[in-house]
C-alpha cells in the first residue's frame, strides 16, 4: 500500500473517538454503539460491602445461635426448661450448674474432667511427635511406594469403630488395662494417627527442600534440623493437627463409654449420667455440655492465628 493510500485511509476513518462516546460504523451506517461504560458510582460499592458485612452477621449467628440456645436453657429451672414451646423470659438461675459440680445430686465431675484431659493431651502429643516423624518420610525424605502408605493409613479410617470394639476389649482383657488410661491413649493415638499423618504430610510438603539442604551442608544434624528449622516452619500445622486431635480425643465418646466403667471414666461418659430413667434433665445437660465444652473453645481461641495459618498451608496455591 503506498503512502497515499494510507493518507486517505487515516482520513476517511477519523481521529480515535474518546472513551464512553457513541460512534457510527463508516462501512454500513449501524446505528451508534457504546465505547465503554459508565464509571462505577462509589456508592453502588459502599452498599454491597454493607450488605455482605449483614449477610456474614446472619451466618454467623446462625452458627452460634444453638450454643446460645443451650445457654439459656441452662439458666433455666428443669420446669421452665422443659416447657412447650419454651419459655423465653422465665426467671434465671444457676442450680444447673451447682448440680453439675455436686451441689445437689452429689457427684462429682472433676475425675472423669480429669481423665478426658490426659487421655486427650497424652495422646495428641504422642500423634504429634510420631506423625511429625513419619510426614517426613512421606513429603521430604520420601521412602519407597510411599503413597500406598499414605492410602492404607487413610483406609484404617474405613473401617467403623463399633467393628474393632469387641476385638479391642478381649484384648484389653487379657492384658489387664481394661478401665485406665494406657488405654485410652493407646486408642486415642491409633484413632488420630492417620488424619494427623495427612496433615502434617501436606505442611511439610510447603517446607522448601533447599533450607534443609542448606543445614546439611552447615553440619547441622537430623535432630538439629528438626528442632530449629523444620518445627518452626511448621508451627501453624502443628497447632491445627494438636488442635484437632485434641477435639477428636476430648469428645470421644463409644469406646470411652464400654472399655471404662469408673476410674478412667471421661467426661463425656459422665454427660451421659444426666439422662435417667426418671427422664431427660434438660437444663443440667445443657449446662454440663456448655462446661465440658469449655477446654475446646479455649484451646480453639488460644490457638486461632496459627489454626488459620495451618489450614491455609496445605492449600492449593
């Protein structure tokens, strides 16, 4: 094309149009079509933001509303509580709770509180020190067909509990440990093995390779290496795996309930002792259940930061 021809062609096309103005097609005379839209009003931004901000509160406080629920259901007298429909504005009163700690019915909860806090603590620091060891076999140092062992942990979960229960105590029998806490540890750890293991393999597969290397070639050893590097790194996954086995070890309740009776008995067992054959207390369950629940609320708020943190580490980037 020569130089003239490119003249005319800039000539007969025009000047750029400016944006958001309407400009006709010279080819065929269509009707005017919009460059761009109009800018977005600030306006339009600030209501969605609160409208989203009213939607989170709703979600949210229908999550909370059955924990608040069994709150004021606790304050109530066993009369008021198990009304029909329920009475909101009955008087408040905390002969519940006194009757959780033995104020009227005359047991006592703190060895069965007890129990449950070191079956549980025991055992997720046992999960934690042998998950860590055996994570590191399978994300950093990885030994042969190591995915088939990461799938037949993950098939240990398949199996149901009730199935392994008659097993467990014959053999609990034979041994003698029937109604202690070995053995509520040594179920608790097998019980969290696998689920800690899947975790702690997806955080240690963030650690890169090349610190550790770099330590190697320092002269730092295998133990050294643990403790002052890789720990560190992973330290929001270790408190989301000890959080979650702590609640899966606190709230257990099947094998609790049948291999114990009374010395090694936990606290969910003893929640149990409220539903008689005189009926259901509502009011002192739900007071119970608020107390018992309290250790898991307070491990889940003392370690929300480094919760948030270890479940966003072995997301997919």
């Amino acid at each position: 094309m020569s130089t003239s021809d490119m003249s005319a062609s800039t000539a007969s096309t025009g000047p750029a149009d400016p944006v958001g103005q309407a400009t006709t097609d010279p080819a065929d005379g269509s009707p005017p079509r919009q460059k761009a839209s109009a800018p977005r009003r600030a306006g339009q931004g600030r209501t969605g933001k609160v409208l989203l901000g009213l939607l989170a509160w709703l979600v949210g406080l229908l999550f909370v509303s059955p924990l608040l629920w069994m709150l004021l259901t606790s304050l109530h007298a066993e009369t008021d509580a198990s009304t029909n429909p329920p009475s909101f504005f009955a008087p408040l009163t905390l002969d519940s709770y006194s009757n959780f700690f033995g104020g009227g019915s005359g047991a006592n909860p703190w060895p069965a509180l007890i129990n449950s806090a070191v079956a549980a603590i025991v055992s997720t620091l046992i999960v934690l020190v042998l998950s860590t060891m055996a994570a590191y076999s399978l994300a950093i140092r990885r030994i042969k067909r190591w995915s088939d062992v990461l799938f037949f942990l993950l098939s240990t979960k398949m199996l149901p509990m009730v199935a392994g229960l008659l097993p467990i105590y014959l053999v609990a029998q034979a041994f003698g440990i029937l109604d202690t806490w070995l053995l509520l540890i040594i179920i608790y750890s097998a019980m969290n093995m696998p689920i800690a293991v899947w975790m702690m393999r997806s955080f240690l597969a963030e650690v890169p390779v090349e610190v550790l290397e770099a330590a190697e070639l320092d002269g730092a050893r295998l133990p050294r290496v643990f403790m002052q590097i890789l720990l560190p790194l992973t330290a929001p996954g270790l408190a989301a795996t000890a959080l979650i086995c702590f609640i899966f070890s606190w709230n257990e309740l099947l094998f609790a309930n049948v291999l114990t009776s009374t010395a090694a008995s936990t606290a969910p067992v003893f929640l149990t002792s409220f539903v008689t054959s005189q009926g259901l207390f509502l009011s002192q369950v739900c007071a119970a259940s608020l107390i018992i629940s309290v250790p898991v609320l307070v491990a889940g708020i003392a370690a929300q930061d480094k919760l948030v943190q270890g479940l966003s580490m072995g997301a997919v980037k």
